[in-house]
C-alpha cells in the first residue's frame, strides 16, 4: 500500500510553513490535482479516463490525487493506476476540507499550470481541450454550469439544487460577477496558483469563492467558460453540516472584504 505524503498542515495564524523541497512534484506543462475522501467507487473511472485523454497529448502533464483523510481503498487505487507518459501520484493532506486539499496540492505544485477537478469527472476531461489553449492567454480559467453554452447531463437532487440556489444569492453579494463559483473544474497558472494558496484560510466548499475572490483582488482577470456538467452520486457533500458552515465561511469571507 502506498502512503500519502503528509504535507505540514496550516498554522493558528492562517499562514502555510514553507514546504519541504522533498514534498515538491516535478515539474510539467499540466498537472491536474483531484481531491479525494473516500472515493475508492467513484476514482477508478475517473482515473482511467484522465490518464486515456493526457497521454495522447502534446504537452507533458501528471494526474495527482490528494488524500484527504480516506480510510477506503482511495490510496490503493491510485497506486494501482499506471502511465508510462502519464504520472500518477498521491499526495496527502491531514487537515480536513476540500479547500485544504486544493491548497495543499497547488503548494507542492511546480507544474507551469495547475488545476482541480471533481473526483466524480462532472466535467468531462475533454474540456481541458478548451481550458489548455486559454491559459496562454488567461492566467485563470474555471468552468461554468451557468453561462451560455452550458449544458446539464444530470441535474442534482431537488434538495441540493434548492440549496445551491440559496447559497448562490449569498455569494453574489461577497463576491458579484461569477455566474458560477462552485463547478469543481478551475485551472490556473502555476505561478498564480502557488502565489494565491498562500493567502487562503477556507478549508471547506466556500472555498471555491474565496480561491475567486483572492484571484480578482490581486487584479488578475478570470475567464468562466460553459462546461456540460453531471450530478455525481456519492457526493461528501453533507447539506446540512457543509450548508451550515459554507454560510459561516462566507460570513467571514465579506467581513475580510469589507476590513
């Protein structure tokens, strides 16, 4: 069984220690980072897809799988997942959140562009076709569910596409603009990326709006681009524990604003 790497975890005073050299990755044209708990079910397609798609393209790139936490299988099936053009790695983050793993995995990054990705493949990996040509001239692009041109294969439970309306009312009024903050499939330039992660605090599902609203305080402009997205089944997303502290989050998200 391979270890994940556990990378030092974010200070009492939201800052990140430097990272050891030895937990830094070498060095590519892509590197897409997909965080995962317990998603020993979903991963293994998810992996085979990706690497299929990267390995027949013209630049070098690395899949790297960051492990936040799980107690299934997840470890086993990333080291069980090989490409002989195509780096599968395993990283891990001890601090829990979907926000901790993303900054963990844009910290230990030396790719010249980086980004995440759901480990369900909502968004299929054939629209790096899209993103991949826009990073030369955006330092960031992210996928949108909300825009012209979007498309929904599988549309969510009622439930969650209520809450998801709520919270979007919320987040426009931190962070106006974004027609879409959460779909899981945003790409950045390295430098950026590595830049941005160090002033991140959010370890949870907000922090998708924070990532935004750092990028576009630094004055860097982002491209939103129209993906077709499928509602995934398996989700860790928990509505009522996750709504509740997501509301916290971006509470304290436009109290930073507004300091």
């Amino acid at each position: 069984m391979v270890q994940a790497a556990r990378a030092p975890c974010i200070t009492d005073s939201g800052e990140e220690p430097d990272i050891p050299a030895a937990l830094l990755r070498a060095s590519c044209h892509l590197e897409v980072l997909i965080p995962a708990l317990d998603e020993a079910r979903r991963l293994p397609h998810t992996l085979i897809r990706t690497v299929r798609y990267l390995e027949v393209q013209p630049y070098s790139s690395s899949v790297v799988v960051i492990d936040n936490g799980s107690v299934d299988q997840t470890a086993d099936l990333v080291s069980r997942t090989w490409s002989d053009r195509v780096p599968v790695r395993l990283t891990g983050c001890a601090q829990p959140g979907k926000g901790a793993a993303v900054r963990r995995g844009f910290l230990t990054s030396r790719a010249r562009f980086v980004g995440y990705m759901d480990a369900d493949l909502a968004t299929p990996i054939e629209t790096l076709d899209v993103v991949v040509p826009l990073l030369d001239r955006f330092q960031a692009v992210v996928g949108s569910r909300r825009i012209g041109g979007a498309a929904l294969a599988k549309r969510q439970p009622v439930h969650r596409s209520v809450g998801g309306m709520v919270f979007r009312a919320m987040v426009h009024r931190v962070l106006p603009g974004f027609a879409d903050t959460q779909c899981g499939f945003k790409f950045l330039a390295g430098d950026l990326a590595r830049t941005v992660a160090r002033q991140l605090q959010i370890d949870g599902f907000a922090f998708d709006v924070e990532l935004l609203w750092a990028i576009t305080e630094m004055g860097v402009p982002v491209k939103e681009i129209p993906v077709v997205w499928s509602d995934g089944e398996g989700s860790t997303l928990h509505a009522l524990r996750d709504g509740a502290r997501s509301v916290a989050d971006l509470h304290r998200l436009a109290r930073r604003r507004l300091a």
